[in-house]
C-alpha cells in the first residue's frame, strides 16, 4: 500500500489587522411571494444557514395570475452593509460602511428602480451577487405596496486584502517557504490581485496576476488581466518509471505571461487573452535536458526547450448559487488556443476543451440539521484535444488529485484526448465537517500512442482508469480543507490533503 500525505500548512494576517472570515457564503431563505402590506425587515427562517437556489427573503404569497396584471413598479433600491456581528451600525450608532462602491452594486443589477418587478430578475440579480468573490452573505428585503416595491440589499464582505503564509515539502525542491498576498476587491469595485511567491534552497517561483473585471454600468469599457508566472516541478509526463541517462526525475519548468481582455454578454462570459510559455525540461541540478534514459524526445524542438505562444478565447456560464462551496447550479465552460508558430519548437497546434459542472441538491439523509456541508450530488464532465503538433510535456496527463484519485499524478495517461467524468455525493456529519463519496473514471482515448515519443506508452500508464473512495470536508478559518483516501482500479491506495472542493 502506497499512501501519500501532502499537507498544507497556511497561517493567515489580515493587513486590516482582522481575522479571515470563513469562505462560505451563509445565506437565508423563506418562501418566495409577494404582499400588498407595507414591510419592515422580515423575521428569517434559516435553513442550514444557507439558502436554497435562487430563494430570497419574502412575503406572504398571493396568486400567480395577480401578480402577472399587478405592474408594480421598483420605487427604490438601497444598499447596507452588515459587520461581522450582522450589525447595520458601529459602536457610535453609524451605518457600517462598505469597502464596496455602492453604484459598482447597483450596476451589477438587472432590475432597477423605475422598471416593473420581476420575480425572475430578483433571482437572477441575487445570484449574481453572491457569486462576486468580495461577498460573504448577501440578503435581499422588500418593502412593498399595491402600487410599488422598496428593494434593500444587505451585504456582508470578506475581509481583504489578506496576507497568506505557508511553506512544506516535496521532492523537487525540498523545504520551502511561501508567501502570498490577495486582495479581490481593490478600489471597491472588485478588481482582483492575486500574487504568490515560493522560495527554496534551489529555486524562486512566482505567480502573479492582476483582474479588473468588466463593468455592465460602463459597457464601452473592457475587463482586462494580466498574468506573470515562473514554476518548476517533477514532470507528470515523463515521471519516475524512466528517468534521465543520469538517474535523475525529469523537472519541468515553465515560465512567461499573458495578456486578456475580458466582456460579459447577458450571462455569458467571455475572454482573450495573447500568452506566452517557456517549457524546459531539466535533470536535477536544473540543466536543460533533450532526451531521457530511452532517447525519447523530450521537447518539440528537440533541444529540451519549447516556446508556445497562443491566442486563448474562452467562455462561460456560471448559474451556481455562490461562488465558494456552491448548492445548486452549473457551470460550463469551453475554449479553444491557437498555437502560433514562433519560437522554439515552431509550434502551430488548436487545444480545445470543455468543462460542465452540475450541482444537485438531495436528501436522502433528510435530517434538516444547520451544517456547512449541504447534502447534494455534484457531477463534473471534461473533454479535451489538441490538433496539430504540440510539446509532449503539454499533453493531458490524466490521474491525481484534481482529476482520478486513488492514482498519482498523470499515472492514468498522458494523452492528446481526454474524457473524464467524476460523481461526489456530499453530505454532512456535523456542522463544519462534511464526509463525500466519490468515483472518478477517465480515458485518453487511445490517444497516448500519437504524443510525440510516446511517453505515456513506454511508461506502461494503462490510458484509461478508475478510482473510488471517500472524503472528509472540514470549514476551517483558512478556508475549505478537504481529504481524500482514494482507492484506484490497480488497488494502489492514496490519501492526500489540500484545500478547497475537488470542483
């Protein structure tokens, strides 16, 4: 029995000098309705503390076919601000105020004053909300009369900007220390930074990006990103079962950047970005090495290094209900990169990818306790391929933790096709933890014989595999934490520990 423990350690400083608050968003919810009585705030009827899909604060529900002639129209919207006490005001009796710009919220709306009251944009602007990553809890109250309807948001943010500190082990690099800094709503109006930096004896690696969302209230204006990254790591292509002529692991090393602009089309979002990727492939001392034990190729360009630029557009559609640890709801996602051929390597390939996730809410369990971990099922379908020629260590390596556990890493396959299909059922056991089973199958199509030197062939990876087991989901002040013992079709048995869900 091999068994594999990889654990993070991550202690986190607020520059604001406040503890982190948890990453799930908790969230109300009662029946959806309407009234013809003038409202305060509503009594809340929590449910597991977090809401249902969609559902928001409402009133007493009247017929569907007087609504449909009533024409109410939106009077007023209002935003407040809510502390970490769930307190409207401070210690001197002032209204909290929110790092967030209030006129940013508005924007994001579909529904805003002086239009009719829908109840489906309500939903879908209440969605949209809780999907920004600034946001811890948002609620939505109405005040309401024959002829018009008040709107009040209520609003709990994450605490940003946060420092994040952590460091391990691995056999690469040995020791290293990390530091991290990100702050997702800079200037209130949600552009993200997101910076890591990783120092070791042997190496210095960073990832650095900087997001400036697009703005629906400013249509002629386009959302941008900027990316900077310089990793190294033992290949998951070339992997230990044959090493260098030196006896050495195949490092891999990647450097470079991209530049996108992004725009939103209803609820579809859509990005370009241009991109560039030095691929190396090292011994340990970090030299740049052309072929393995074998004499296979390590790179396109047959000198250990592959230059990749490429043209990205991707779209997608997010429908989840929040952003972290969601309930209910999809996502799909599709792109598609064009290699151009500059460079080393002289590469012109398309990559094309799909990716569907979709969210189930069930009880079979049905004890109705409050919990951080809502029982439901969560499937995700990927597909991939890559036409025209590509550098092999850019192939899908199938197997690991993010894709079929109870396997190491792209120990499945490594292919120019991929499929993969994985099936968790999530439920609770007490209030911040929650256990999953799960299944992960995924095959390379017979595609592994067409990557050039045939890695994933002569390393006997199967091309195609499955693995079972379960997990445990602990809310932590760090954030998610998740375990799991994975259990492949080979009987090789694994339990590794990261953070956040599996998707």
């Amino acid at each position: 029995m091999y068994i594999q423990i990889a654990v993070v350690a991550i202690a986190v400083i607020l520059i604001a000098g406040e503890n982190l608050e948890a990453v799930a968003n908790s969230q109300s919810s009662t029946e959806d309705g309407l009234s013809s009585i003038v409202a305060t705030k509503p009594t809340l009827e929590i449910e597991g503390r977090y809401a249902k899909y969609g559902d928001y604060i409402g009133l007493t529900p009247v017929d569907t076919q007087s609504v449909e002639f009533s024409q109410r129209i939106v009077k007023d919207i209002q935003i407040r601000f809510v502390n970490n006490k769930d307190q409207l005001l401070d210690d001197k009796g002032q209204p909290i105020k929110g790092r967030t710009q209030k006129e940013f919220i508005v924007g994001l709306l579909k529904l805003k004053p002086g239009q009719v009251f829908r109840e489906d944009l309500l939903k879908a602007d209440l969605q949209r909300l809780r999907r920004l990553e600034s946001f811890n809890e948002v609620n939505v109250y109405r005040q309401e009369d024959a002829n018009s309807v008040n709107l009040i948001y209520e609003i709990k943010e994450r605490n940003f900007p946060s420092l994040i500190l952590g460091g391990g082990s691995n056999d690469d690099v040995g020791l290293y220390g990390r530091v991290g800094y990100r702050d997702a709503n800079i200037s209130g109006l949600n552009d993200k930074l997101d910076t890591t930096v990783q120092i070791s004896g042997k190496d210095v690696q960073f990832n650095g990006q900087f997001t400036s969302r697009y703005r629906p209230e400013e249509p002629n204006r386009l959302g941008y990103s900027i990316r900077a990254f310089r990793s190294r790591n033992t290949s998951g292509t070339f992997n230990e079962d044959i090493r260098l002529s030196s006896g050495d692991k195949v490092r891999e090393g990647r450097f470079g950047g991209s530049v996108g602009v992004l725009r939103s089309f209803d609820e579809w979002d859509a990005a370009i970005s241009l991109n560039y990727t030095r691929i190396s492939l090292r011994d340990r001392e970090y030299n740049v090495a052309q072929v393995d034990r074998l004499g296979s190729p390590l790179s396109v360009s047959g000198t250990g290094i592959d230059d990749l630029f490429t043209v990205l557009f991707a779209v997608s559609r997010d429908q989840r209900d929040r952003r972290e640890n969601p309930t209910q709801g999809s996502i799909l996602t599709l792109s598609t990169e064009q290699a151009i051929p500059i460079g080393l390597g002289n590469i012109s390939s398309n990559r094309l990818q799909g990716d569907y996730i979709q969210y189930l809410p069930v009880s079979w369990i049905g004890n109705g306790r409050p919990t951080d971990n809502p029982e439901m099922l969560a499937i995700n379908l990927q597909i991939g391929t890559t036409l025209g020629d590509f550098p092999p260590a850019d192939a899908f390596n199938i197997g690991g933790l993010d894709s079929v556990r109870g396997y190491g890493y792209g120990k499945v396959a490594s292919g120019r096709s991929y499929g993969l299909a994985s099936v968790e059922y999530r439920f609770p056991i007490f209030y911040s933890i929650g256990g999953v089973l799960f299944t992960d199958f995924a095959s390379d199509f017979g595609s592994s014989e067409t990557v050039l030197g045939e890695p994933g062939v002569l390393r006997d990876k199967p091309g195609s595999g499955f693995g079972y087991g379960l997990g445990l989901r602990v809310k932590s002040s760090f954030g998610l934490i998740r375990g799991d013992f994975g259990i492949s079709d080979r009987g090789e048995l694994r339990f590794e520990v990261t953070t956040g869900q599996r998707f």
